[in-house]
C-alpha cells in the first residue's frame, strides 16, 4: 500500500536470525479420519446427483467414504507412532505422500480386484454392479486418503532449523 513500509521480521539477537514460526497445528486424528469420510461423501454424492447416478450415491457413502476413512485412519495411526528422528519425519513432504499415496493405492487395487473377482460369487451379489465398483473406489480413496493424512501429519511436526 502506497505510504506504508514493510516491517522486517524481529530477529534474535545471538543469531540475528528470525525466531521459529509459530508452532503447527496439532495432528489429532478423529479430525482426519472424519474429514477423509466427509469430504469425499460429499463430492462423490453431488456427483451422483448431478448426473443422476444412484449407484454413484449410495457408493459415495460406503465404498468411497468408507476406504477414505479407514486409510487414514490405519495411516493416521501408523503415522503417530513414528518418532520425531524416523525417515518420515525428515523426508521431503511431497515425495513421501507421494509414497505412502501409490503404496496404499497399490494395496487397495489388489483388495479391490481380489473382491470384484470373488463377491459376484456370492449369489446375493451376482447380479449387483457394487463388486465391480471396487476397482476403482478402493485405490482412489486410498491413495487420496494416504496422501492427505500423510501430508497433514508431517505438515503438523515441528520444523527443523537447517545449519549452514
């Protein structure tokens, strides 16, 4: 703004460095695991709607919120007992979503496959299309899931000065 000057951030005085960011938000994992079913309720829920889909509603809330809540809860808790000096907590952020995203995606496509190979055979389920559905919802809600939780939970540790 015209008349304004900037302000230098305070420094302290033995290093003549900026003080420490204030502290992240704390990782509280009922909070992931209730965002990773919601959001995703909802977006594949409008989606269904608009296209007037019911197949796409009623898996909106089972198969893909369902496997959204149950990754990131499994990762949200694997997560939480890494230490602060583990490989996690010292790698760069995206590639370590990255990794945690395609593991649990490749994981959830071999649940997902294995079910939509074995659940037609259930009589029950042989005529519904909820089985083939599998292939796709398990990998995708898992490799989103996995890498938000894993992006927040290393978001929420504090960061490390770097030396010179």
């Amino acid at each position: 703004m015209p008349g304004r000057t900037q302000q230098r951030p305070a420094t302290t005085p033995d290093t003549d460095t900026a003080p420490e960011a204030a502290t992240p938000p704390r990782f509280v994992l009922w909070r992931e695991v209730l965002i990773a079913y919601a959001a995703p309720a909802v977006m594949a829920s409008a989606g269904g709607f608009a296209t007037g889909q019911s197949e796409l509603r009623i898996a909106a809330l089972t198969t893909i919120a369902g496997t959204s809540a149950l990754v990131a809860t499994l990762v949200g808790l694997r997560h939480r007992r890494r230490s602060a000096d583990s490989w996690a907590a010292r790698g760069p952020v995206p590639l370590l979503s990255l990794v945690f995203g395609l593991g649990c995606a490749a994981l959830a496509l071999a649940l997902g496959l294995a079910a939509a190979e074995l659940l037609p055979r259930i009589p029950a389920l042989a005529d519904s299309p909820w089985p083939g559905r599998l292939r796709i919802d398990l990998p995708l809600s898992a490799a989103i899931a996995a890498t938000m939780t894993t992006w927040r939970w290393r978001a929420s540790l504090p960061r490390r000065r770097r030396a010179h």
